[in-house]
C-alpha cells in the first residue's frame, strides 16, 4: 500500500478513526497522517492496550467497615454535583487520549448494559469495570456485570430473594445482554431469577452473595437442570451459539452498518468470536481488519450520537471547558447524557438522533466553538437529575472557545488555498461533499491570513450535514 500524499488524509484511515474513536485530535493528525492503513490498526490497538481508570472521584465511604445505615449509605454514594463532574471528565478522556479504542469500546458497553442511577461513585466504579473489559474477554464482562453493584441496583436484583423472586435482572441479561427477545421463555426467566436470588449490594455497596435469601432448589434453564446459582445461569448462556451472534451483531450495526447489515458476514464473525473463547479485542480487529469495513456503502452512513460529535469536535479543537454544566447541557438538548441512558435499552441511535431542533444546534456547534457564539439551549428529553438545568423558558446559554493553534500547527504547511480544503474534507468527512473545494468558503469573506482562512474552512466544514455522519 502506498502511503498518500500529503495533500489529503487516506479515506480508509479517516473512516477508521472517526467509527473506531472520535476523529482526529492535532497529535492524530501528525501520527496517523503518515502511516499506511495496516500501521494505523496496529497503532490504535496498541496504545488502547493500556488501562487508565477514571478516578475523577475518590471513595467517598470510610476506610473501614459497613456504613452505619441504608439510608446513610445512600447519602454517602448520592451526589448530583459529582455525576456532573463525572460525565465532564468522561467527556474530556473521549476527546484527548490516545487510547480512543478502549474508550470507544466503554462507550459501547456502557450503551449495551445501559444503567441510570444516582449514585455517582458506583457509576464510576461500573464505568471502570467496563474500561477494564472493553478489549478483553466478553465472559469475564458479563460475569462482573452480573455482580456489579449499579447494576444490581438499578434492575433490582436487591429485591430477589428466595421467597419473593424479582425477575427484572433475569428477564434483561436473556433480553438485552446476551440471547435477544424470543429466545428464551418466560419459564426461564423464573428459573434464573431464582437462581440470582442472594446477588446484593451490602452496606459498603459492594457486591455479596447472601445464602440466606439464596435459593439453592433444582431449576430447569434453557434445557439444563441443576442446583444453578448466577454464575451458572451466565455461563449457561455463554454456551449458546445465539449469544455470540447477537453480540457480533450488535457490534456490527454499531461500527459498520445498522440500515443494511450483511447476515452472512455477521454470522462468519459470530463463529470466530464463540472460537476465540469471546475475546472482544479479537472480534472488533476482525471487523476493522476486513475489506467490507471499508466498503463504499458502509462509509459515512452512519449518524454520529450527540456524545461522539461533541467528543469529536473536542478531540478536534481541544475544548476544555471549564465547567461541567453547560456541556451537560448541550448533551441534553441533543438527546445523549453520559451516564443517563432512557432507559435499560439504552439509546435509540440512528436517525433517531435527528430531529429539527438538534439538527439546529448541532450545525451550530462549531460557530459556538469558533466565535464563542452563543445559542440558547433547552433539554430535547426529559432526564432526572435536571430540574433546574434545563427546559426552561428560552433554555440555557453556552459560550466556549476552541484553542486552534495545535491544529493549526499539525497541519501541513505548504498547501495552496484549494488544498488546503480538500486536506480538512478528507480529514473530517468520510462521505463526499457536494460543494467544489472553491465553493466552501462563500460564506466567509477573504481571510487576512492562512490561519484564519484555516479556520474558515474547518468551521464551514463541521457545519455541513455531511459532517453528522461518520
């Protein structure tokens, strides 16, 4: 392969950072500009091999022994303050680290087992849980969702005890995180909620198993009988060829193609992932490795969700705002708060993401960014945690600036006028604009200097439509 001129970013490679990451950061652009397609796979994969945990906020529970009550312990672990905090810097790790995979894939999984509830420092100890298995084996996540004390709450798998089981946990981890709806029957779900009876959260909120409300009786699951307990429940499900299709499938609409997804492909990547013993990293290397990722009718088709156009323009223009809220804010109006999915379903996605409201305000990003424009802002859905924050009469403002000078400098230097746009095209749209390179600028008089012209053409171009896809 031959390595592209420095005129243009190499299609395939623009295509891989923006569905693999967030797009282009100033350092990317030095980095993965130079290298060959194949490099660049190896690159992203290595420097996503390290584990970097949030640690944003600090154990707010004594050193030592059990809170003294429930109630204390929830006003411990309760802080709206801090899920702001939380989110920001989630936010902020998206837009500026190098190992974008492992995040990309946090982002993922945090959709996929997707859990709301209030308690700041236990969504932070899940988010890392997530971090930590995002690359690594599928069973290992699964098994630590299973036991992780968000989720436990959130589900209420609390509440399941031997002489009153409570099925919500059961019913979701068939539903929505392994088999997918029809296939399993409502007798397996009593079956395994039984046999996750005693799955709790003590009064450190940490996970613990409690044989007390612990029903040890026989049950009857997916054709198995045996004195199951929760672990045998997931590894039950882990057997079944079903559970490695609807991951790879699902991992396939979310980076190649949700409208048209190819069965016969998904079903060859669900047969490698099952053979590998469900290693993730294996399963998203396959994909990213594989000619039909760079396909034409898999490029620029899919819509970029509130938090990865915020991510990406961040990356981009090294935002770094300077309080959590109004970024929170943003991401409200546009549908997507980190760490408020709607629902255990999680986000819709697609073109659900469109409407002509966000479609205003998401056109309108990169003028906020560059002229500190302001734009009123209102919640475009309802979320707890939000009662004075949004949906007010005439909304919130938001101004915030954008530090252009290090994308200035990463780029190449010795390009002509027309070049130059055709260089941020390719770096920034994976689908091809219908506009000239000549035409691009007609909305900006002619600039005083390269650097300004720079940022003419970088704004112009992030508020296209194409921009929204990725």
């Amino acid at each position: 392969m031959v390595v592209f001129g420095m005129d243009k970013i190499d299609r395939k490679i623009a295509h891989l950072l923006h569905r693999m990451g967030f797009g282009f950061s100033p350092a990317d652009i030095r980095d993965y500009g130079r290298m060959r397609l194949e490099d660049s796979i190896s690159r992203m994969f290595s420097d996503s091999r390290k584990i970097q945990f949030l640690t944003t906020l600090p154990d707010p529970r004594p050193e030592e022994g059990e809170v003294s009550n429930l109630g204390a312990l929830k006003l411990i672990l309760r802080s709206r303050e801090d899920l702001r905090v939380l989110n920001s810097a989630w936010l902020d790790r998206m837009a500026r680290t190098p190992a974008f995979l492992r995040e990309k894939m946090t982002f993922f999984w945090h959709d996929h087992f997707a859990t709301n509830v209030p308690f700041a420092y236990l969504m932070q100890v899940q988010n890392n849980t997530l971090r930590k298995h995002a690359l690594g084996s599928f069973r290992e996540l699964l098994h630590a969702m299973a036991k992780d004390p968000a989720m436990i709450i959130y589900l209420n798998n609390q509440q399941n005890k031997k002489k009153h089981p409570n099925e919500n946990f059961a019913r979701e981890v068939m539903e929505l995180f392994t088999l997918g709806e029809g296939h399993y029957t409502e007798n397996d779900i009593k079956e395994a909620a039984r046999a996750f009876t005693g799955f709790q959260v003590d009064m450190r909120g940490e996970f613990r198993f409690n044989a007390d409300d612990h029903d040890d009786g026989e049950k009857t699951f997916l054709g198995k009988t045996g004195r199951f307990r929760g672990e045998d429940i997931i590894d039950i499900l882990l057997e079944q060829e079903r559970t490695a299709y609807f991951i790879a499938e699902k991992l396939y609409h979310w980076f190649v193609n949700a409208e048209q997804p190819d069965q016969e492909i998904i079903s060859v990547l669900a047969g490698r992932f099952r053979d590998s013993g469900y290693q993730i990293g294996d399963l998203v290397l396959d994909i990213c490795s594989s000619s039909f990722f760079y396909e034409e009718k898999n490029m620029g088709v899919r819509v970029k969700s509130p938090v990865e156009l915020i991510a990406s323009q961040f990356r981009l223009l090294r935002v770094q705002p300077k309080r959590p809220k109004p970024v929170l804010q943003i991401q409200r109006a546009l549908g997507q708060v980190l760490f408020f999915p709607p629902n255990v379903a999680g986000w819709r996605g697609g073109r659900a993401w469109i409407d002509a409201s966000s479609m205003l305000l998401r056109m309108k990003l990169p003028l906020i960014f560059y002229r500190g424009a302001e734009h009123p802002i209102g919640a475009r859905v309802d979320f707890e945690d939000q009662e004075s924050e949004a949906g007010s009469a005439g909304g919130k403002r938001f101004m915030q600036r954008a530090d252009w000078k290090a994308l200035y400098k990463a780029l190449p230097s010795e390009l002509n006028r027309e070049q130059r746009i055709e260089y941020m095209m390719s770096l920034l749209l994976t689908t091809p604009h219908p506009d000239e390179p000549g035409k691009i600028l007609s909305a900006f008089g002619r600039p005083r200097d390269v650097f300004e012209e720079m940022r003419d053409i970088t704004a112009v171009i992030l508020s296209c439509p194409e921009y929204q896809l990725c």
